[in-house]
C-alpha cells in the first residue's frame, strides 16, 4: 500500500501542470509642452469720492464724458461750512480712469503678442518657442530628447514592469 501511495503521489507531482503567471510590461512616452500666451488687461475706471463734516454741498461735482482720445474733464463741487466757527473735514478725490482704446483685441503671431491695448492693470505672459523641441523613444527603449527654445518642456520616460504570481 506505501508502495502504491508513493507511486501515485510521483506520478501527481510529475503531471501536475506549472501554475505560474508572468506578466512583462514595457510602458514608453514623452510629452512636449510649449507655454501658450496670455494676457489680461483691466480697464481702471473714473471714480470721485467726497466726504466731510460740518460742510454744505453748494454746486455738486462733475465728471465729464469719457471719449477715445480725450480727458474724461471734471468740475469740482462748491461748499460751504455750515456752522461757522465749529471745526469741519473735507475731503474730495478724483482718479481718471483708463482712456477708451482703439485696439481692444489682437491676434498672436509665432506665440508673440505683437499690441496690446494700454489699461492701469495688464498681466501679460509670454509664449513659448517651439524651436528645435523634440523627442524620439527608439525601440530598444532609448528615449532621445531636445531642448527647445523659451517656455517648453521635454519629459520622457520608459516604464518596464515584470509580475510574477
């Protein structure tokens, strides 16, 4: 009877098929960026302010229409203190505001923005320049990149994964 079980048992194991899973991955990639241009451009507005105490409006202060090319004018107001004697505050501002453009838009050129329109607050961000950027992954897996000019970027990379279960 051991005779047999051993018998048996050599014949299972030589029989029996491998159970393993190999799994082989190779993951390659390059990615190439140029930075676009932006801008943002803010039209500050006219504004007049007046406070006080112990002052009485007389004639009311004036802003003048605002057209392209010329200064939005403005009146200043009258007053007059109101108890004579007593002690007064007065104080009035007055803050021209941006001048209607002639350019409100432009086209980009080559990632240059060649005019803008001129307001109080402008952000304005260059565009890259694509120049000799490049990249090449070869079959072995060589990854070949180029620099480009201002405003780009190369990344490259290869992944290789092996899994055994």
């Amino acid at each position: 009877m051991r005779c047999f079980l051993f018998v048996s048992c050599l014949t299972f194991f030589a029989i029996s098929p491998a159970s393993a899973d190999i799994t082989h991955a190779i993951k390659s990639s390059i990615s190439l960026t140029v930075d676009g241009t932006a801008s943002q451009s803010i039209r500050q507005p006219s504004s007049l302010a007046v406070s006080g105490s112990n002052v009485t409006l007389g004639t009311p202060p004036v802003l003048g229409t605002l057209t392209s090319g010329t200064a939005l004018g403005y009146t200043p107001g009258a007053y007059s203190i109101t108890t004579a004697g007593d002690s007064f505050s007065y104080s009035e501002s007055y803050i021209e505001g941006d001048d209607v453009p002639a350019l409100l838009s432009t086209t980009v050129t080559g990632g240059v923005v060649p005019a803008l329109p001129t307001f109080s607050n402008q952000t304005v961000t260059s565009g890259g320049i694509a120049g000799t950027l490049a990249g090449t992954i070869a079959t072995d897996g060589a990854l070949t990149i180029t620099a480009g000019g201002a405003g780009t970027s190369a990344i490259g990379q290869v992944i290789q994964e092996l899994t055994i279960r």
